[in-house]
C-alpha cells in the first residue's frame, strides 16, 4: 500500500497524478494508437451522447438513443469502429474548452500557419418544434471558424451503422449532403465543405480555413421518416445559439454556491446529460466495453440505469435545486418497476423495458484489445437485495424534500417493503455483481434495514400506512444481525460479508444511513480498515483484488473515493476531508469528466466513461462538505427542499 491512515483523525499523503497521467496518457497512446479514455470529452442532448477525442474526432455515438447501436465506435476498434474526424493533416497543438456552463465543446487548434476552432454540439431542438418547423430526430452540428490566418483542415466521415455490423450504402445527393442508408435508418450529412467519396466507405476532404469564415457539417438521423433537410449559415447558427441558450438557462437554476460550485455544476451537467429525457431515466454512463482492466475481460455495457443509484441521484438533483428532474426520475422508476413489482431488476433500459441480454461483438478488437466486447449487461439476471433499500430511500427523500406519492405508488412501496421482509435472509449477488457464488453482503443487509427505516418513517409521518409491527420486528432483526455477522471482532470493524474478512468500501456509507452514530467505535474501526487494506495513495479500491474472481486487478473505484469523504465529513474530520476531496478533483480530466475508476499506478482513467456514478459521488461530497460545518447535513432542512417543490415552475421540466 502506498499510503494508509489508521485513526479517525489521521490526514492521508496525498500525491498529486497531474504528471503520472501526463505520463500515462503519452504511453498507452504510443502503445496502440488508442487514445487513453480520459482523452475524450462529452456532448448530447438527453437523449444520446457522442465522445469526442483530443484531436477532435467523434469516436462513439449511439443513435437515435443511449441504447442503441453505434454509429461510431472506434474507441473499441481503430480500423472497423467507424469514426467523424476534423483536424489539420500535418503538426497542431490543441486546447479545448466547454463553452461556459454548457455541453457545447469547443476545440482549438494551433498550427505555425493560424488558429481554428471545432465547436460540437447535439443540438437541442425544442425551442424550434414549439414553432411548427421540420426538424430531424437527431442532429450533431459541427462549426469550423477561422481565428487566425488560415489553417489547413482535413475531414474524415466513417459511418458504421449497428457497430459496424449492419450493411449500408453510402452516396451522395446532390445538394442535399451525403446519405449512409442502413436497414430503414437514414444518416445525413450536411456541409458546405467540398467532400468526396473514398472506395464506398468513408466521405473525406481537405480545405483550407481563413480567419473570420465559418463552415458547417449537420449530421442528421431519421429512422423510418422522411429525412428533414436542415438548413446551413444563419440557421444553423440559430440552432448553435438555441442550444447554448438551454444548457445555459438549465445551469442558472443550480441554487448550489459552495466553495466547489465549478466542479459540482460540471458534474450536474454530465448528470444531465446521461438523462434520458423521454422518460427521466438515468443511465450509468454513455459507453459499453471500456476495460476496467485492459487487456482483461472486465468490459460491461453500462448504457442502462441502476436502481442502486436511486437515491444518490434524486438527492443529487433536488438538493442542487432541480426537483423536476428528480420527481421526473421516481416517476419512470416507479412506473418501470411496475413489470417486475413486487420484486426488482437490477437495472432497466432508458424506456423500463427488461430484456437486456448480454452479446459479444466478435468483430471488434476491443479498447487497447481488450476483449470480449459485450453489449447488453448478465446483470440483469442476478439478485441484489440492496436495490430495495435504494428505491425506497429515494421515495423517502422525495417525500422529506416535499414530493408527493399518489395512492399506487404508495401500494407499490409497500409491496417492497413485504418482499424485503420476506427475502432479506437470502444471500444476493451485492451491490458491487460479483458474477460468482451468492453471499450474504453486509451492504445489502444494510440497504435492507434503510429500506424499511424509511417506510417506518413514512407511516410515522402520516404519509402512508405500512403494517408498523411486522416491519419494526423485522427492521430489528436485520440490524441484530448486521452488528453479530456482519462485524469482525478481529478486525475491530464491519465487513462485506457475513462472517467474512475482506473490507467493502461500500460500508463507508454506514455513516451517511446513520446506522451507527458519528462517534461510534465501529464507524472508525471500519474506516481503518478500509483505508489499511483498500487505500492507495488516497485511492479506494471498492474491495481487494481477486475478490471478484475475475481475471486482472481493477483501478480505485471513483464514488468510494468519494465516499470516504462523506464518512469523513460525517464522523468530525472536516479539514481532512476537504483536503481529500481536492486531491480527488485533480483526477478528472481537463474537461472536468471523471471515469468509472482511477488507475492507481499511474491515474489514468479507466472502465465506462463518463461514469454518472463518481459524478453523483462529487456532488453529494461536495454539499455535504459545505453544510456539515454548519451543523446541518444536506438531507435535513426539509423547510427549503419543500419550498422548492410549491414554487416550481415550467422552467423547471426536465427535459430538452
């Protein structure tokens, strides 16, 4: 290990990564030409998402949404993924930027000649529908603008529908663009460049781009419409300033005005856009099959939602002050849980639909060849326990911050809670999938308990009736046993499973539940032990390696690091905590965008990126940073939160 902390108020030596991911990046893009996954910003427009590279090459995007299949993907195979590029042929520097508090990207490039820009956006269409026009299902708008002198720009156009396993045509039509056909979608591109065909496959071209001149590409998707033909110049600078509009007006709303407002309102923003806003399902992340260990078989799809994330995402909305886009979140929860009530998946796709099978794609190569790449995610198959508890604490959360649940969904929470009492002695596959035998997880129990706390305390407030004594009787005997099973006298701390030995870094998160109190001797001997045998260097892995049984060793796992922030701040060690949580924002990219886990030999990112997870993580460390000191923690004051829901207004839809 690399550093340690022992006690409750012993700081950790934090090293800073900027130079090992410095390092890192040059040599894993030496190795394969693979960019490393922190490489890659993120645009979209609550319904799908695309990531684009460095050097301004859109290398993923899915459409017409999240789970759909990609038209983009060389980030999982260089040569077949299919790709959208723009950059100079010859030597550049690039810098780039979000336009202010926005998902509008802009990339700069420097060449000894002058300077261009690359602005990319999915636009936002609202605002023009509400006005009668035709606009496409989708559009990802791309502007070239001069800057200084003049720059020499190449365009590479690949698309390959389906994950590049669909047949298509690609030709083109005249003055309206270039059309790739595939089964009975219709991707269109756009451009007042001069672009040619290369052998059938690829569009490309080179021009030369002078200061003060603008160029626009319009990539365009319609599945089994007629295709809308979208025009270039002023409209679509009108489309560029609509979209900033939104992001911009959505942002405003953020009532959070705490020491990390920048990285707290970035991650809100990558929040939001991993939203689907058709229904108000959040989805884990935008990709599928980037390795949490390369060269290993540890690639998931993660395009789907999570009720485990239940609760950290509608806290993370509604005290940001978004109620809308969390009410909105319980709403499709509740309502997609319907197919399966009274028992839970453990994840559904953006529409509540169940039947996620998981594929590999044989064809492709794989992120730094990483195989296999899997689409589609077994987990869907397995029993946690704890995602009960989750649904239930975001109901609960809802109705503390003032929400209101109408008389089915308090049948549906109550039929939960019977199935909790009825399975909680039952061993699950956990929070964290491990795809072996069943166990008895320590977090799951806990999860359990919270479950039917929080349905205890409904009936207490009035909210809705439960059968008071057979939930209390049951609530007490989960946590009878959680403190003789689930806690090692040895160890002096709680472990992840019954009568187990190894740590879970899931169980930071006993002190958030407040299952033992602030000063509780157990709080702190699990937090030793945590740190003793899962920190390095200030990084959490979320349990020991070959835990799991699965081949290579996994990063730190970016929400536990932020996690033991939380717990931190909850058990009195405020300023060690702050110091933590800065040293953990310098992991993120210079976008600001945070992977699934960190390296912990280097600080390079790794697994599914961006990972709406560690971003939920930021954010909940972040508020309960800035109200802890002042004696309140984020989930009290429900005067406030309540406020929020009677003044809410139109502006307050989620949705685009």
């Amino acid at each position: 290990m690399d550093q340690r902390t022992g006690e409750a108020g012993e700081d950790v030596n934090l090293r800073l990564p900027r130079e090992l991911l410095t390092r890192a990046a040059a040599v894993a893009q030496a190795q394969d030409g693979f960019p490393p996954i922190n490489d890659y910003g993120l645009i979209g427009d609550c319904r799908t998402a695309a990531l684009v590279s460095r050097d301004c090459s859109i290398e993923w995007l899915c459409l017409p949404n999240f789970s759909n299949g990609a038209v983009f993907a060389a980030i999982l195979d260089r040569s077949k993924g299919g790709r959208f590029s723009i950059r100079p042929p010859h030597h550049y520097n690039t810098r780039r930027r979000y336009v202010g508090d926005t998902a509008v990207l802009e990339t700069t490039f420097v060449t000894a000649s002058g300077t261009a820009t690359v602005t990319d956006m999915l636009c936002i269409d609202e605002p023009i529908r509400r006005r009668d026009v035709l606009t496409p299902e989708r559009e990802l708008l791309r502007v070239v603008e001069g800057v200084v002198g003049e720059v020499e720009l190449e365009v590479v156009y690949a698309p390959r529908p389906n994950f590049a396993r669909d047949r298509y045509v690609l030709r083109q039509r005249g003055a309206l663009g270039w059309a790739c056909e595939s089964r009975n979608q219709l991707f269109l591109l756009h451009t007042d460049l001069p672009l040619e065909a290369r052998d059938g496959e690829a569009v490309c071209g080179r021009f030369t781009i002078r200061a003060g001149e603008r160029k626009y590409l319009s990539l365009t998707y319609e599945r089994g419409n007629p295709a809308a033909m979208v025009p270039l110049g002023a409209a679509a600078e009108e489309r560029r300033q609509l979209t900033l509009d939104f992001w911009q007006n959505w942002v405003a709303r953020c009532t959070y005005q705490g020491p990390y407002r920048d990285s707290v309102v970035r991650s809100l923003i990558t929040l939001k856009l991993m939203t689907f806003s058709l229904s108000g399902a959040v989805i884990a992340a935008p990709t599928a099959s980037l390795p949490e260990s390369v060269g290993h078989g540890r690639n998931w799809d993660y395009r789907f939602c999570w009720l485990r994330d239940a609760a950290f995402i509608l806290r993370a909305f509604i005290d940001l002050g978004y109620p809308h886009e969390g009410a909105a979140f319980l709403d499709w929860m509740l309502h997609s849980t319907r197919l399966t009530w009274p028992r839970l998946q453990v994840l559904y796709d953006v529409f509540g639909r169940t039947g996620m099978k998981e594929l590999t794609l044989d064809h492709l190569s794989g992120y730094r060849n990483s195989l296999p790449v899997r689409v589609g995610n077994a987990a869907i198959e397995q029993v946690q326990l704890d995602v009960y508890g989750s649904v239930l604490q975001a109901a609960h959360d809802f109705v503390r911050r003032g929400g209101k649940l109408d008389w089915y969904e308090r049948r549906m929470l109550r039929g939960l809670g019977d199935t909790i009492c009825k399975e909680w002695r039952l061993p699950d596959q956990g929070l964290w999938e491990m795809r072996g035998r069943p166990r008895h997880h320590t977090y799951s129990k806990l999860m359990c308990w919270c479950g039917l706390n929080c349905l205890l305390d409904l009936h207490q407030r009035g909210v809705m009736r439960v059968d008071e004594p057979r939930l209390a009787r049951e609530r007490e005997a989960i946590a009878a046993a959680i403190r003789s099973e689930g806690y090692s006298e040895r160890h002096g701390a709680y472990v992840g499973e019954f009568g187990g030995d190894w740590p879970d870094a899931a169980l930071l998160l006993l002190a958030r539940h407040r299952f033992e109190p602030p000063d509780s001797p157990r709080l702190h001997g699990t937090f030793a032990f945590i740190e003793d045998r899962l920190s390095h260097g200030g990084l959490l892995l979320r349990y020991p390696d070959g835990e799991d049984e699965l081949a290579g060793d996994e990063g730190a796992f970016g929400v536990c690091c932020f996690w033991a922030v939380d717990h931190m701040v909850r058990t009195g060690q405020q300023e060690a905590a702050a110091r933590r949580f800065e040293y953990l924002l310098s992991f993120a990219n210079d976008l600001g965008l945070f992977a699934e886990e960190i390296e912990i030999r280097t600080g390079a990112a790794l697994g599914n990126f961006p990972q709406g997870f560690t971003h939920i993580g930021l954010i909940s460390a972040a508020l309960v940073l800035t109200h802890m000191p002042r004696g309140q923690a984020p989930e009290d004051g429900e005067e406030e939160q309540q406020a929020m829901f009677e003044h809410q207004d139109e502006a307050g839809e989620s949705a685009s």
